[in-house]
C-alpha cells in the first residue's frame, strides 16, 4: 500500500530494485542513489 500511494515520496530520479539501482550508479559513476534503503524496504517481496 505504501508503494503505490507515497511512491513519489519514496522515489525521486530512479526506481528499482536494489540490485538495479547499483547498476545503475555504476554505470553513472554516482556515488550515491538516493532511495537504496526504501527500494530494499519497499521492493524486496514485489
């Protein structure tokens, strides 16, 4: 319920799992992704 109503509150530039948003801060040389902890939170059972 909380990832459908809040969404852009949890999710500001990239959405995914947290397997997917490491790939992606690798291949954009960031160093950090805002919202690791609520895509493991929120996206581990989806």
């Amino acid at each position: 319920m909380t990832l459908t109503t809040e969404f852009e509150q949890h999710f500001s530039t990239v959405v995914g799992s947290e397997h997917m948003l490491q790939q992606f801060k690798h291949h954009t040389n960031h160093q950090r992704i805002r919202g690791m902890a609520k895509a493991r939170a929120l996206l581990q059972s989806a």
